[in-house]
C-alpha cells in the first residue's frame, strides 16, 4: 500500500513540476462577457470529450477572471 501511495505522490510531484505559466499577450480591457466565457466552456468541453471519448457530462469547468487574464480548470471524471 505504501508502494502505490508513494508512486502516486511522485506522479503527482511531476506533473505538478512540469506545469507551465503562459502569458496571455492580449489583454481584455472590459473583462470577459459571461457570453463569451459560455462559449469558451462549450468549445473546451466538446474538444475534451470528443478526444477522451468521453460523455461531455464528464467535463466539468470552472473558471476564475482576473485583471486580463482567465483561467480555466477543467476536470474530467470516467465512468466505472
């Protein structure tokens, strides 16, 4: 048990370790419009769930807005 736990902690260090920052180079000076996040979701949603094969319930965004920048969390869930 302990064997997998810690595999399981050194997978998640790695990922964690390779994440990168990325500059948004475009800044919104009037924020982003719920519209315009609405369709952001759908897209990502629809891409995600077509290349998992997944059922697009399965991907669930949640976003948070800051001073010209946006950023999105995505999580997708399998079925057992």
């Amino acid at each position: 048990m302990k064997e997998t736990r810690s595999s399981a902690k050194d997978r998640l260090q790695s990922i964690l370790s390779s994440r990168k920052r990325t500059i948004v180079p475009n800044v919104s000076k009037d924020g982003y419009h719920d519209d315009r996040i609405e369709k952001i979701e759908k897209a990502v949603t629809a891409d995600i769930s077509d290349i998992l094969n997944i059922p697009r319930e399965n991907v669930k965004i949640n976003y948070e807005e800051g001073p010209g920048y946006l950023v999105l969390v995505v999580t997708v869930t399998k079925d057992r």
